[in-house]
C-alpha cells in the first residue's frame, strides 16, 4: 500500500492529473467538456478557488488549483469536482 504524505498549505497551489478510467478518450468529447466545466463551476461556487492552469486531453486532466487564504481542503474539491461529473456522465 501507497504511503501518500501530503503537505497541507493553507492558500496554497496544488497540480493535480486526474486519469479517466482505463484511459478512455472522452474528456475532450463536447459532452466531456460541458460536464466537467459545469462541475468545475458547481465545485468553485461552495469551495472557491482559482484554476490557475489547466490542460484537458482526451484521457486525462492537468490542473494548477490555487486555493484561498487559510483553507487548505483541495481533496474536498478534487472529490466534488470528479463526483459532479461522474454523476453528469
């Protein structure tokens, strides 16, 4: 088992690369791209944040996520955002 040690920074930036399931090309379909802009957006409403980069290909997700002063909660977000558009798909 993986021993993840995640550093925890207040108002810090984060990259993440999320991977879509057995590598399945879907991400840069229209549907792919209207699905994960809304969650994108539903997320940032309640959590705010700022997309600082971002790079969308057809079988995974790169993101530069820059969260706000004195919150450090960015797995809350990764976890809303993939549900929201999980849930879309």
């Amino acid at each position: 088992m993986s021993d993840y040690r995640r550093w925890l920074v207040p108002g810090g930036t984060y990259f993440f690369t999320v991977v879509t399931y057995t590598h399945r090309p879907f991400l840069t379909t229209d549907t792919g791209r209207r699905f994960l802009r809304h969650a994108v957006n539903s997320v940032r409403k309640r959590h705010p944040f700022v997309l600082v980069a971002t790079a969308l290909l057809p079988d995974h997700w790169h993101l530069v996520m820059q969260l706000p002063s004195g919150d450090d909660r960015f797995s809350l977000r990764m976890k809303q955002i993939k549900a929201e558009f999980s849930d879309q798909w």
